[in-house]
C-alpha cells in the first residue's frame, strides 16, 4: 500500500483512513482537497468523501503538492515514514542521512557523492520514492522540528530556528509562514501547550506505531545499562547526555495506552531537543512499522510462534553508537553480566562525573579520543580486547568508521572485521544496534544458532544458518530478536550481548 509514492492504493488508503488505526499513523497522509490541510491517519476531524482526498508518501511531498499541515492531528509528531521506506537503499539511507540533518550544512551533491551516485539520480530516486526532492525533505524536517520545539519547550524564536537546522531566523519565518501559514509567534500562542513538569523539565511526546513491546525493551536494554552512564527503574530509562557544553539527565518512559513515549529534558538541554528527540527515536526503534515486519516473518516457519506470541518486537538501537560498540567489544566471549561489570569500570576510570540527583547517572562516557591512548589495565581486560578497544577507538575518531547509513551493510560489516580484534559477530550486531541496519543478523551467536537448531537440525553450522536467513531479509536483525526471544523461553537464560 505504500511502498512507494506512486504505489499509494487510494482504496486501501481510504480505509485506512476512516479506521483511524494507529498502526496506520505516518505510513500516508491525506490531502483534503476542499480545505487545502492535509493530515495523519488518525486525525480526530470528520473524514472528508472520497474523491476530495489525495495520498501521499509522506508530509514533504504534501506540503509540495500545495497542502498544509492539519493543526488539530499535527502531521510534525507523527511517527514519519520508516527510514528504510521504499524499495531502494539508496532512498533508505538519504532518508537516514537528512534524518540526521545532512542537508542541514551541505548540498544535494553533497549527500549524493556520500552514497555514491549523481544528484540528479538522487533527485530522480526521491521524487520515484517520495514523491518530494531531497532538499523539500529536508526543509520539513526542519520546519516540523522547529514545530515540536515550539509546541513542546519554551525556547526563543531565535533558538528554535537555530536549533531546528536553519541558518538564520529570517528563512525560517519565510519557511514556517509558507508551511503553516502563520508566524511561528502566532503558531505558539495559539496552540498554547508548552509542558513543563514541577521540576522545569520539559516534556517531549513522541509517537510510535503500535504494537510495541515497551517491557521487552526495557528487559533487554536492564542488565545492559552501562553503570554510571544509564539508570533503568520501574521501566524508565534514564541517562546522562552530553551536548557540546551542556550536560543533564534526560528520563524516557512510555505510555502503552496513547502510543507515545515522554521524553524528560532539563531547561539546560532543551534547545537540543530535536537532538535528543532523535538519540530517543534510534534507542527506541520508534520509527518502525512493527505490522509490515511481523507480517513478513510471520510467514516463516520457524518464527511465526514468536512472532505471534510477542508483537511489536523492536530492535533495542543506541543513543550513541560509540557507547554502544564499545559496550558490544566488551561482551566479546564474556557473559552480559560481566561486559556489564567492566564497562562500569571504564566510565569510573576514563569518564567525567557531574553532579547528578540520579547516583546511577552521574558520569558522562569517555571519549573516542580518551579511549584510543586509554591503558586499561588492571579492569579485568585480556590484551587482545585491549587492542581491540584502542583500534576501534581510533577508528572512530578518525572518521574511518561511520554511523549515519552512507554504508551499505557489506561495507560497514568488512571495515569493521578490518580492525585488530574484531569478527562478524561483533560487526553484525554493532551494525544491528549502533548503526541501525535492518539487516544485519549476529549468525555466529550461540543462542541463535542453539534455538535455530532445535527447530531444523539441518542448521547446526553458522554457514547454515546464514543461508537460512536470508528468507527473512530485509528484516534480519528482527528476526534475531524473535529468535532471542524463543531462546530465553526455552532455556531460561539468553547470553546475547
């Protein structure tokens, strides 16, 4: 139904439509020809006929076609399309790389030699995919930040173009005028809903499409929560943030009922709200459409138990994928409890305290820079994991490695087995969580290979179990977690870093 912009199905998209399904919300958007407005599927106002409707891919392409968003449903704090919306990769990592506000600083040709093609093939991809050119992409994005700032903390005009990606506060007036129709002055004080706790934090809600299995999350990331640097109780998540000079606690809980997760930012972080909007959305998988997923493994064999007994599977990402890769290379052959334990004490040795009400969170995780000279000795490290950590380090730092989707999979998984003390299964499963690939699937994990063999004793080799696999592509690293789900169930215990 909505594989690409010019595949949009009106009928299906209509019914859609009257269903008001949030699993529908962010996959199309309606444009009401008779209003001009265009909104999510579940917008609350009375469903316009038929034949005064047109669908789109997704919000910029709306916006293109003439339309505005719908103030009442608010299109900007939409899940949004899925990052790897669209039948080719090239449009799934522009997608991520805008995301990230790529086009923020550089141009078009910019971001099309960073994924190896022309720009006019990009613009072509896009307008095939989306229905919108990179640049109109991008300059949603912007305007629809710059929205959820307004909306949801109490930052200047001024800091909210700046931090929203704009280059100054005159195109973002020209910008948000033509979007909505309104200054961003009369936008605020007409919405009016500013949220601010008791304590002065600001609260961001931002949506998800259901199912979501919040307290799967939750498990898996508990006995992985670096010590010092993440705090989970009572299915809040809770973790220092570092941005530039700034530094806070920011809290994350979910509401299973209205399909939304808060995010809680102290004053100090609030101009970067859109920043942590975005480590929030990749920790927590938020951009996924959990129906086309598990319709798609569901029809596996070995996976349709799974699949039916937990939807909504995510698959748990990073807030920063340097943390999260380090935590990884420490997991190597060791138990998650151990990783866990060392972690711990590279925070204490090689991080930065600050002062904190949370004595859980209160380090800030060291550096690229600090870990590629760090000794670590005398913290239970063999050398070879030591090596290991110093080159990836460096590689980090020097920009070798990156993790912003420019790398198809096969690349990113070879440039990281290139480094001193790393194999395929650390790639796959830093590809999977830090990088955030769709595909990747750890297969020399024992746990998967221990539960895909008790379901085919054919599977019992890792070359096997890759061949296997490939049936459940492109949604590899979801069928992982399915696996480590029928795992944990079967045997009680699941050491999977």
């Amino acid at each position: 139904m909505y594989a690409t912009c010019m595949e949009l199905d009106p009928h299906a998209c209509y019914r859609a439509l009257l269903s008001r399904d949030p699993r529908f919300d962010g996959r199309f958007f309606a444009g009401v020809r008779t209003t001009g407005i265009y909104c999510r599927s579940i917008c609350p106002a009375p469903k316009p006929k038929k034949h005064n409707v047109r669908f789109f891919a997704c919000a910029a392409a709306a916006e293109e076609a003439g339309f505005r968003p719908c103030f009442r449903c608010r299109p900007e704090a939409s899940p949004g399309p899925p990052a790897w919306m669209g039948t080719s990769t090239t449009v799934s990592r522009g997608l991520r790389l805008i995301g990230e506000g790529y086009l923020d600083a550089r141009g078009v040709e910019d971001l099309a030699k960073q994924l190896g093609i022309t720009d006019r093939h990009l613009r072509r991809l896009f307008i095939e995919h989306l229905g919108a050119s990179p640049l109109a992409i991008a300059q949603a994005r912007r305007v629809h930040a710059a929205k959820l700032l307004l909306d949801n903390t109490p930052l200047s005009v001024t800091d909210v173009a700046l931090s929203s990606g704009f280059s100054s506060v005159r195109r973002f007036n020209d910008a948000f005028r033509k979007t909505y129709q309104r200054s961003p002055t009369a936008a605020r004080r007409t919405l009016s809903c500013v949220s601010e706790t008791a304590q002065g934090d600001v609260a961001l809600r931002l949506s998800y499409r259901p199912p979501y299995d919040w307290r799967a999350i939750i498990d898996f990331l508990i006995p992985r929560a670096i010590p010092g640097v993440e705090q989970i109780t009572d299915e809040v998540y809770t973790r220092v943030v570092a941005i530039e000079r700034e530094v806070g606690v920011v809290a994350v809980s979910c509401s299973v009922d209205s399909h939304h997760v808060t995010v809680l930012i102290p004053t100090n972080l609030s101009k970067h709200a859109s920043r942590i909007a975005a480590c929030v959305r990749r920790l927590f998988d938020l951009q996924a459409d959990p129906s086309e997923i598990d319709n798609a493994l569901a029809n596996d064999g070995m996976l349709r138990v799974a699949v039916r007994r937990y939807p909504g599977q995510r698959v748990p990402g990073a807030w920063d994928p340097f943390e999260t890769s380090i935590r990884a290379i420490l997991g190597q052959q060791v138990s998650v409890k151990g990783a866990t334990t060392i972690a711990g004490r590279i925070v204490q040795r090689y991080g930065r305290r600050i002062d904190s009400p949370f004595a859980g969170a209160d380090h800030v995780f060291p550096t690229p820079a600090r870990l590629s000279h760090a000794r670590f000795n005398n913290i239970g490290l063999p050398g070879g994991r030591i090596r290991a950590l110093r080159s990836f380090a460096r590689a980090y730092d020097s920009g070798l490695l990156t993790f912003d989707g420019s790398q198809a999979l096969q690349n990113f998984i070879a440039t990281m087995t290139s480094l001193e003390g790393i194999g395929p299964w650390t790639a796959h499963y830093v590809a999977m969580r830090a990088a955030g690939e769709p595909d990747a699937f750890p297969a020399a994990d024992l746990a998967l290979r221990r539960v895909a063999q008790a379901a085919d004793p054919a599977l019992r080799t890792e070359r096997r179990l890759v061949e296997r696999s490939a049936a459940w592509s492109p949604w590899r690293a979801y069928a992982a977690m399915y696996l480590w789900r029928l795992y944990t169930d079967n045997a009680g215990k699941g050491e999977k870093t």
